[in-house]
C-alpha cells in the first residue's frame, strides 16, 4: 500500500507541475522519441531525444511531451499509469523467434587506447627532462586518469547469449533474463556528447539507464534486433552514422 500511495503522490506532482489531470490521459508512451510538429503559434519546435521521454496523449486530441529523469523516479510514473488502466502505446508484445541466441560481447577498446596513448606520451615527456616537458607530462598523465576513469566508471559495455542480457561496468555485472524484461531502447545522450545510452524497463515496471559509450553505435541496431529475436520489445533510436544527435555531416 504504501508503494501504491508513493506511486501515486509523485505522479500526481508531475501531472500538476506540467498542468496535467489524470483523468485527461488517453495513453502514453515512453522511451521513445518525440517528434513536435510546428504551428503558426510556434515554428521553432524542438524534437526530444534521449533518455526518459514519456509522451502524453490527451483526450482533448493533443499530445504532450516531456522528460521524466531519473530522480523523479519513472518507475513510479508509469507503475501508477498502468494501475489506472491507461494504456501503454509504444509498447509491443514479441514472442521469442529464435532456438539458440549465441553469447556475443558488444564492446570497444576506444577509451582504453586513449588511456594508453596518454600514459605513454606522459611517460616519454617525462623522460625528455626539459621544464616544458613535465607539463605536458602532467597534462597526460592526467589524461590517462580521466579516460580510466571514465572507462571503468561512467561507461558500460554488453553481452548477449542466450538467456539474457548482460551489462558489465568497474568489475560488476548485471544481468537481465529476457523474460524479465519489458522495453529496451537505445538513443544518444543528452549529457555527454559523442555517447549514447540504453534504457530498460523491466516487468515490474523498474527503469534503469546505462550510459553504453563502450559499445559501438554501430553495433546498437544488430543488438536491438538480437533481442526482439529473444521475444523483448526493444529499439533502437539513434542513427547509427552519426556520432552525435546534432551531427549534421550525415
């Protein structure tokens, strides 16, 4: 009861922050991108990508959109929609079309051959001995940490076999059975640029976000179709030529 009531007092000051009733709801969706179409009103529209969209559809015949991040807890919001009978639109039911789904590690080496890059030339600027050349080897030293860092620590990378999806990040892993899995889908980031994200909703209605920097974007399109091969409603959102959504060399 009392997770019911707490599902219910955050939605209900979300809807009232965005001036929202509930009882104005046809259907939603989430996890995918929203595309706002420009009025005489309002001719400088501006598309939602990225993590946590969750698009209302209105009985007055009008659509809004908004990001739901994650401390304002979007398992909550949409636990407490589906308990009122408001349907889930984007959300499709698959059946498993494959016997064997073979174990494939969807990762990159990017992040580590820059740390290596930078311990090196950190180490040679060092060795040089001149003033200007311990700057420069601190300054890649430096580096070096920043990209470990970041490597072991924001970025995740992915496994498929077939059973489940695993995801992998500083030493720990964590693993999702397909049958446990409601939604899957993959976009840029909006946070960091040059990187993307994958977000799941499980059957219980829990929402997590991975930021996935550690597999390529070129490989999220084969990962989404693996899993819809694995009976999981999942997407994937993103263009995979470009590096970032505003890249318009593509």
């Amino acid at each position: 009861m009392k997770t019911i009531a707490q599902d219910q007092k955050r939605t209900e000051s979300l809807l009232q922050r965005r001036g929202i009733r509930l009882h104005d709801i046809q259907s939603f969706s989430f996890m995918k991108r929203f595309h706002e179409v420009p009025r005489k009103s309002n001719l400088k529209v501006k598309d939602k990508y990225g993590a946590g969209i969750l698009t209302l559809r209105l009985k007055q015949g009008i659509q809004r959109a908004f990001y739901v991040h994650p401390f304002q807890k979007p398992s909550s919001v949409i636990r407490y929609l589906i308990s009122q009978d408001i349907p889930f639109e984007n959300h499709i039911t698959r059946k498993r079309t494959v016997a064997e789904i073979p174990t494939t590690t969807y990762q990159r080496p990017s992040l580590f051959v820059l740390f290596i890059t930078f311990m090196i030339l950190g180490y040679q600027a060092v060795v040089f001995g001149s003033w200007w050349a311990y700057i420069l080897g601190i300054i890649s030293f430096g580096l070096s940490i920043y990209f470990i860092h970041m490597l072991m620590t924001r970025f995740c990378y992915l496994k498929v076999d077939n059973e489940s999806l695993r995801i992998y990040s500083v030493g720990r892993e964590i693993k999702y059975p397909y049958e446990d899995i409601l939604k899957v889908n993959f976009d840029f980031a909006r946070e960091q640029a040059f990187t993307h994200v994958m977000e799941i909703l499980d059957k219980d209605y829990h929402y997590r976000l991975y930021y996935i920097g550690r597999v390529s974007r070129r490989t999220l399109n084969d990962i989404a179709e693996v899993l819809q091969s694995a009976g999981v409603d999942a997407t994937c959102s993103l263009n995979e030529d470009k590096r970032f959504y505003q890249d318009t060399t593509h």
